[in-house]
C-alpha cells in the first residue's frame, strides 16, 4: 500500500453562531489554502465533505466557491465519526491510485440534526444522547466504583486543556464542585459531563507521499486505521462498561502501523461525555479496565496534556461532521510541535478515536512523522 | 409482520424468524441471520431489567427479553436490577415508539 500524508490544514473556531453550513465549509478551506499557497487548486483530484446537515451537493457547491474543478466530489455521513470515515475514503482514493490530492472538509451547524438518530425505536421514547450516556455511567460506576465526583475531574480536565485552546467552544474552567453543581440532567449526568453542539468546520488535505513532500517539509502520515461497527441501535450493545468497536477499531489501527498503544505519546479521543473518556482508554489498552479514572487523575494532577489536548469535544465543542477533522488536525500539530501552550513532549507518534451513536462503531487513526 | 401496526394497538409481540425460529431485533421482515421471514410470537413476554437510571420522577431502562431483545423503557416505581417486568403500556407517538414497563 502506498504511504498517504497530510499536506495541509485550516480550520475555524467552534461557536453557537448561525452560519450557513455551505460558509463555514468555504470558511475553514479558505483557512487552509492561505495558511499553504504553494498548494495548485488545479491538482486536487477529490473533494470529500463530512456533515451530518441535510443540504444537498455540498461537495460541488464548496468546489465552486473554492474554485476547484475535482475528478471525485461527494459527501460522507455517519453521524459523529463522519469525520475520520471521511479521512479514511480519502486515504483509500490515494492508495488505491485513483487520486493524489485530496480535499477532506467537515462542517456542522449546531442544530445538526445528527445529533438524535431518530431510526433507532429501540430506545424508545428516550433517543436524545444523556440516556444512553447515563445508562453507560450508571454501569460504569458501579462496576468499577467510580464517584460522580472522580467522573467530573474528566470534564475539569479537558475544559482546562480547553482553556489553552484558541478555537474551543469553551474559555472556562471548571471545578469538581462547579461540574457537581451544574444543571442535573438525570441522576447520573450533569450538563458539565456533557459536550456541546456547536458550530465550526475543520479540513485537511491529503496527499500521495511524492506530492506530500512537494507541499510540506514536515509531513504526518496515517500509518495505522482501524474501523469497526458492530450495530447501528444503542441498545445491541453487549457491554454497557466498555466499547467493543473501540476495542477493535484501536487494535486495528495498531496492528497495521505495527506499533504498541505504550508507544502513542499523545490521543484525542471522542469524549462526548466524562464517562466516555476512562471507558475509552482502557478499551484502547492505555489501561487496565476499571483503572480509566486513576490514569485520568494523575494526569490532570501531573499536568500532562497526553489525552485531549485540545481540549475534547467536552471544552473544544462538537461540530459532528468537524469533530474528527479537528481531533486529526490537534494531533498533526502536536507532532509537528506546533500545538503552543498545550504542546506535549515531543511526541512522535499519535492516535485519533472518533465513534459514533453509543459506540456502536469507532474509527482509530494513528499517525506519525 | 406487522410489528408496528399491533405497537400502534399496544401490544408488544416479539419477531421471531418462522424458519430458524431466531428472536429478530429490530423488528423486520427477514432474519437477519437465515433471510427468510418474520412472524409476530402472538403471546405475552416477561424482560428483565439490565440498567436503569432516572430523569426527574420518572425511572429510564434497560429491559431484556428472551436474551437478546433489549429496549429503553419508562417505569414508575423504583426499579432493581435484574427485576422482571411486563410491558405495561406501549405504542407509537409521532413516528418513535415508546414503552413502559411494571
């Protein structure tokens, strides 16, 4: 298989403004195209957009606006991990040799309405995401005796990362007390364990490894992905403790950038909601299961900015269609040592964790420089 | 297999593939393991509770029935793990079904 770099990146910041999907796609690509003008529009064989918005035939529309003519334009959604499968159907264009530049833009609004997947009856009358996150916390909890206080220290932890973040959705920063006392949305979630809706977009471009080194003298590469969906209906879900499609999708990944989870120095991962974070690390094997919280804790202790950088989807906000785009571009920085005030030491090696719908399928990213 | 129209009369009847006899969730027409079609098992059926939590007064849960069916269902009174329930009211509300168990 042919190496896949990544060229370039833009983005925007993450707000609750009301913008049109189609100017916040034209927003963060514009973003990236002044950031790299060697970049010859000319070249880009694919335009790939990664929403969950109901507007039709983005990827031409933002093509024109852009003033690009690609071989390959269409959109990708599968609710919050649209982002990474769209970073993946642009790796597998390049590889495969059907394209050697390709264009990946998210965007989303933040009245998306991917946020509720109105398919799923089995969940009855409770679609909306608190109830399958408190359902998972609940189990989580007792299982592995976990506080709701321990649990907010995730919430505490990445709005600070957050705080260092220029383009979150969130400046503030939060106490145990502050997340204890927020807005109780059921007996097991508190608004602060939650991430928001938002509005933003993020893109990158990737490339074939000739033309990445055209472009940049300090390409990242994809050198691992994993994928894995094992149903579509929260409730089909055989652990309600830990994530079985992260499981699979991380030891993919892994596999084939034939490294160790010991050897990733920094990760974003989909922390949609605090229990989300430990459930994910220790399903990716940073820890044994129930130790989540402890790895976490000293963390946030140590001021190690190891896990969400930039801050999560609980401080960074959660554009669906961007969230992936912008997990990979937090990693790209950080591997380029560009990340500023949350640079973490050297790392050289970097994993993204995007899932969707309850975890009922994950994509891992590893990349490298 | 009319699952939805029997919901819409508030009666829960579980698919089950007429010719491998697998529970079939969520209801369809076909197996989703031999392809071939669905009835409705025309009687009532006992679930268990997996996992519940609660929104103000009202109790959300995790309900199985015959090991492999599992629905989000209201209940009233405080629920305990691994309780057996009946549906107790069910139906279709704007196009989402919905489900309370006793």
């Amino acid at each position: 298989m042919s190496k896949v770099g990544i060229a370039a990146y833009g983005t925007t910041p993450f707000t609750k403004d009301d913008q049109k999907i189609e100017s916040i796609l034209h927003k963060s690509t514009n973003d990236l195209f002044q950031k790299n003008p060697k970049i010859d529009k000319k070249e880009i064989d694919a335009v790939l957009i990664s929403t969950n918005n109901n507007s039709k035939y983005l990827s031409p529309i933002l093509s024109e606006m852009s003033g690009i003519q690609p071989k390959i334009a269409h959109s990708i959604e599968s609710l919050c991990n649209s982002g990474t499968n769209s970073i993946v159907s642009a790796f597998s264009y390049i590889s495969s040799g059907l394209a050697d530049i390709v264009l990946v833009s998210g965007a989303e609004r933040y009245d998306s309405p991917g946020q509720i997947l109105e398919w799923d009856n089995s969940r009855g009358e409770f679609k909306h995401p608190i109830f399958w996150a408190s359902i998972f916390s609940k189990s989580y909890k007792e299982k592995y005796n976990i506080s709701d206080e321990e649990l907010a220290i995730v919430s505490v932890k990445n709005h600070k990362q957050a705080s260092k973040n220029p383009n979150a959705l969130s400046k503030k920063t939060y106490t145990v007390e502050d997340v204890m006392n927020s807005k109780k949305l059921t007996d097991d979630l508190k608004l602060l364990d939650c991430s928001r809706p938002c509005t933003g977009s993020a893109s990158i471009l990737l490339a074939s490894e000739e033309i990445v080194k055209k472009y940049t003298d300090s390409p990242t590469w994809i050198t691992g992905i994993g994928q894995k969906t094992t149903s579509a209906g929260f409730t089909k879900n055989t652990s309600l403790s830990s994530m079985e499609s992260t499981k699979i999708a991380g030891q993919s990944a892994l596999n084939m950038a034939n490294r160790n989870i010991s050897e990733i120095d920094v990760a974003e991962v989909h922390d949609a909601f605090s229990v989300c974070e430990p459930m994910i690390l220790e399903s990716l094997g940073f820890t044994d299961p129930g130790n989540g919280m402890d790895m976490i804790k000293n963390l946030h202790q140590t001021n190690n900015f190891k896990i969400n950088p930039r801050g999560g989807l609980i401080g960074c906000g959660h554009p669906l269609g961007a969230t992936g785009i912008s997990q990979t571009i937090e990693i790209i920085e950080q591997l380029q040592n560009n990340a500023e005030s949350r640079q973490t030491d050297n790392p050289k090696t970097g994993l993204i964790h995007n899932m969707s719908a309850a975890a009922t399928s994950s994509t891992v990213l590893v990349l490298e420089k | 297999m009319s699952f939805e129209k029997e919901l819409e009369q508030g009666r829960f009847y579980i698919p089950e593939c007429l010719a491998c006899k697998k529970l079939v969730w969520p209801p369809s027409e076909f197996c989703d393991n031999c392809n071939e079609e669905t009835s409705l098992r025309k009687e009532g059926c006992e679930g268990k509770i997996i996992e519940f939590s609660r929104q103000n007064e009202e109790y959300f849960c995790m309900v199985e029935f015959g090991d492999s069916i599992r629905i989000m269902a209201k209940m009233i009174a405080l629920p305990k793990k691994d309780q057996i329930v009946k549906i107790s009211k069910c139906g279709i509300s704007e196009g989402s079904y919905f489900f309370q168990v006793i």
